[in-house]
C-alpha cells in the first residue's frame, strides 16, 4: 500500500494524539463476558481456569475458539463475540 | 546541506528535454561541460544532455525544488559552495557574462526565453513543499503506520461522517489552501457546540476530507461564515431532535464557476461540487465543532441531507429574480443562503395548467409541512422545477407575484385546525379557531422559492424547515454574499 505516513488533524485537538483506552467496567453485574480461545496450546487450560473464577463469582461467560491460532480470527466470529457479550478476555499462552 | 553532486565552483543548469531551448543549447552544454567544472541538472531524461560528463537526473524534482528553479534553463553559477548568480533562459550576453566564452553557443539565436521548470507545475509544488519544505501547516500531524490505511485511520479516528473521507495530507491541503487568498491562520469563527476556533487551516482540512476542489474554497468558506451568523443559530439546529441540518443554496457566477449542478438531479447525487461543499460543512461542524450524532445531535431520525445538501439556483431565465437577489444581496454577486431543511418532499401536479390552479395546488402541499394542522412551525423552501415555473411565467406572474398569491393561498381557517378538530389532537390551540391563520411566516421568508431542476417533469420539490424559526428575530434562513 502506497500510505502517507502523516494526516493532519482536521479536529479541534482537544483530544491527545494517541487514542485512550476504553474505561474497564467499575462492575460485572448483568454482564456477560466472551472467553475466546486463540487456539495456542495449554490456552484452553487457562480459559477454564478464568471460567471457574467467572461462574463463582456469578458472572456469565461465553467460550468461543479460533479456528487457527496463525490467522485472525474470522468477521463473523468477532461479530458474534460482539453481539453477544460485553467483555472479553482472550487467552494468550504458550 | 550542501549538495555534494553539485560543483563548489563551478555551473550548474537545469534543464528538460522537453523544452525546445533547453535543446537548442544542448552544445552550448557540451562546450561548458569542456571548459568545466559543470553539473546538468535534467528533470525528464537521464541521458539529456547528451556528453555531458554530470548529468544528475532529478525526476524526484528535490534539486529542482531546492535551487527554486521556475524556468528552464536556469544557468546558476557557484562559488565556494553558494549560489552568486543565476539566468533563466537563453539569452548569449548573460550566459558569456556568467559562463564566459565557452558559452557562446556560436549559429544560436541572440534570445529565446525558455520552459516552465516542472517543479512548478500546478499541484507539483505544492508535492515538493509537503516532501522537502516546510509546510507551514499549524494544526498537529498524525501518523499513520506505514501498512496502515490512511482512510481506515480517519474512520477509527472518528473524523469520518461514515462515508470515506479523502485523507489530509499536507500536500492535498496545501493545494486546498491554494484555492482562497485568506491566511491559513485566518480565524473564520467559533465552531458550535464546543465553540472551537476554525481557522482556514481546519477549513481546508476538512474540505479535502470532504473531497472538494481548491476552487471550491471561496464557497466553502461561504457557507461557513452564513452558517456562524447568530441567525442561523447552528448551535440549536445541531442538537434538535427534528429532521433539519443545513440546507446550502448557491446563487450567482461563483456557483456556475465551479459547475455546480441547478438542473437535472439538482438534489441528488452526482455533481461533486454540489456533495462536497454541503460535506464540508458538516464534517467542520463534527470534527472542529465536536457535534457528534447520538452526543450533541440528537436527532430523532435525521434525514439523508445531513451529509450533504446543496445546489445552486437555476438563475438561466433573465426575468427571474434569483433567490439571492430577493433577500437582498446585489445583481451578479455570488451568495450563499443557509436554510433549516429537514428533507426532500415531492411535489406532483401534472394538471394545473395556470399559475391560479397551480398555486392552489401547491399550497395544498404546502400544507404537509410539518403537520397539516400546524402552522408556524417552521418555513420552507419551494424548489420549482422547470415545467411548473413555465406555468407561471407564460401566465405572466414573476417571483413577487407568486409569493403573494402562495401567501394567500395559505391561508386557512383557525377552526379546521384546532386541537382535535377533523378528528386529530394534533394542531393550534383552541383561541385561534375563530381566526384565520397564516401556514407560514410573511413572505419572503415564509417559503423561499429557487428554481431548480431537469427540463422534463411537473415536478417541484418542498423542502421543510425547522420549528426553531418561529422566532423570527431570534432564527431564520441566512444570506451572504461570498467573498472571491
């Protein structure tokens, strides 16, 4: 891609260049919270750890898993996560 | 720094194979080439000029740029690293004043001025400057990754009325700024909601965000100065939870300059400088004023016109008195007049075949503005196309006459509009029932008539306004003329 490298910011910069991060929630009442599994080894032991800890404290969770840990995981996938979750944690180990 | 390439003392030339004199003097290089030292600096062909010892091919154009050359051939003569002298074309007195003998360029004419440097090309140096200069730009650089693509980057940055926008490089707004004699650091005003400061600078941004051209600049500008006046009360039309944003109607030579589109699809898609001028004003508001649909605009449903809505008047027939001219701005100047619209609504009547029945009809349709038992609650425009306005003026009846009898044909008896009559809660309060009540505010302001549209088709278009207007000292549609 032949890219420019720099933009110039058309707004009224009262905002910092780099973007901030989402607020985590102050709560998990009522929410739900996507496992998702990248599909690296021993990732899965990891996620049901994290379920176990979710479903004590009475918060509900959603396990989703890649179909290949080499490539992204597919729209669709990412598009349900959305839908029907409103966290997620996704496991990366090794 | 210095460029090394280049003979500390010494001559350098610039030159193009592509100019007729920078070949007429091919031997003249080739003898000061002899005499030395010299450096041919060639812009189009690596091998021009031919024996040549130093021919430096600049189709980047930096050394071009660098030694601010505007013609070709440049003779630039250095000592000890500096530029002392220089001459531009052909001409064998400067050129044995500066090079000596050897540049006598004996059987050559006395004189021939040369080429423009292809530095200098429109939209190339403008390129050189954001590559190799200094810009001048003020508002803060954002960088994008180099696998990253820039248009991506506007959206996840929120700049972006959901649309792609043209991404603001500093060579494209440079060339936008090229458009409008006004400093880049111009404050043209405060941007509502968050009441920003907008210079030139952010205007330009935004236009090639917008996809604009550089000519549609004086336009631009235009309609942001008419959409800052207090009267137009941006700031309430933005955050209203009705239909309306700005509507943008061009009148005069500055419309048909850029080709703005007043005939066939007048309000629809198609014509760029129709879409993008109409864009640019929103996408200021959004990213300069902050006004954010679903944040500050809360509109309950919106409508497609706040993406962009404009178009110019169709001022081709000489017994028509444009728009401009009726809210006062002189014969011939460009202007721009801002309204509240809230969408298009079609208007049929394929029927009336005097200006009589057809202003009838067209208060029938009138009516629907807002709802039909409401008045005053807001203006509009009435977009007549070719055919319906034929009717009209083969009746004799120019724009003042029309007006007069459309505001009498609105006119309607307070009891059928009541709270509740006809069956409906909607309407006026019950004092008006003995009344009879204007639909509208008094002309010219209670519908603004344009003429617009394609040759065929009874068709006119109504274009709502807002209920913000009802006060007239406080909000109404806003005329300007457009400064070149």
């Amino acid at each position: 891609m032949n890219s420019p490298t720099k933009l110039r910011d058309p707004t009224a910069e009262s905002s910092p260049v780099r973007r901030a991060r989402l607020a985590p929630p102050s709560s998990l009442d009522g929410k739900t919270v996507a496992l998702m599994d990248i599909g690296k080894s021993r990732g899965a032991e990891f996620i049901d750890r994290l379920e176990g800890h979710f479903k004590k404290a009475g918060v509900a969770t959603r396990r989703y898993a890649k179909p290949t840990n080499t490539k992204v995981a597919p729209t669709a996938l990412m598009q349900q996560i959305a839908a029907e979750n409103q966290l997620a944690v996704i496991a990366l180990s090794d | 720094m210095p460029d090394t390439l280049l003979p500390r003392d010494g001559l350098v030339i610039v030159a193009k194979r592509d100019c007729p004199t920078c070949v007429l003097v091919e031997p003249v290089m080739q003898s000061l080439d002899r005499a030395g030292p010299l450096a041919v600096v060639s812009q189009d062909d690596p091998t021009f000029p031919s024996g040549v010892r130093s021919v430096l091919y600049d189709d980047a154009l930096e050394r071009s740029f660098r030694l601010n050359i505007e013609a070709v051939p440049t003779l630039i003569r250095f000592k000890d690293g500096r530029e002392v002298e220089r001459t531009v074309g052909w001409q064998r007195q400067e050129w044995m004043r500066l090079a000596g003998d050897a540049a006598e360029g004996k059987g050559l004419p006395d004189w021939q001025p040369g080429c423009g440097s292809k530095s200098v090309e429109p939209g190339v140096h403008e390129a050189l400057i954001a590559r190799y200069g200094d810009p001048g730009l003020k508002s803060r650089e954002i960088a994008v990754g180099n696998w990253d693509d820039p248009m991506e980057a506007c959206f996840e940055r929120g700049w972006t009325d959901g649309l792609p926008v043209v991404p603001p490089t500093d060579e494209r707004i440079l060339r936008m700024l090229g458009g409008t004699e006004r400093k880049p650091d111009e404050v043209v005003g405060l941007i509502p909601p968050n009441l920003a400061p907008c210079t030139v600078e952010k205007v330009a941004i935004n236009a090639v965000m917008a996809g604009c051209k550089p000519e549609y600049m004086p336009v631009v500008l235009g309609v942001l100065e008419a959409a800052l006046d207090p009267l137009f009360v941006l700031h309430g039309l933005l955050c209203t939870t009705h239909f309306s944003g700005p509507l943008v109607i061009i009148n005069g030579p500055a419309a048909r300059a850029i080709g703005m589109n007043s005939g066939v699809n007048a309000l629809g898609q198609g014509n760029r400088a129709n879409a993008t001028i109409g864009r640019a004003l929103q996408l200021i508001v959004r990213n300069v004023g902050g006004g954010m649909p679903g944040a500050i605009d809360r509109a309950t449903l919106g409508n497609p016109g706040k993406y962009t809505f404009c178009f110019a008047e169709d001022e081709s027939d000489p017994d028509w008195e444009p728009l401009s001219v009726r809210r006062g701005v002189a014969p011939g100047k460009s202007a721009v007049t801002l309204f509240h619209g809230e969408g298009v609504h079609g208007f049929i009547d394929q029927k009336s075949r005097t200006p009589e029945e057809l202003v009838r009809s067209l208060a029938m349709g009138l009516f629907g503005v807002g709802h039909p038992k409401l008045c005053d609650a807001g203006n509009a425009v009435l977009v007549l196309s070719p055919e319906h306005y034929k009717i009209f003026k083969d009746g004799g009846w120019n724009r003042r006459r029309i007006e007069d009898e459309l505001f009498q044909a609105l006119k309607r008896p307070g009891r059928d509009l009541v709270w509740g009559a006809q069956g409906v809660p909607e309407g006026l309060p019950p004092k008006y029932a003995d009344q009879v009540v204007d639909k509208f505010q008094p002309m010219p302001d209670g519908v603004l008539i344009v003429r617009a549209g394609g040759e065929a088709g009874l068709f006119s278009a109504i274009i709502g306004g807002w209920p913000g207007q009802r006060v007239r000292e406080e909000c109404q549609a806003v005329t300007r003329e457009i400064r070149p």
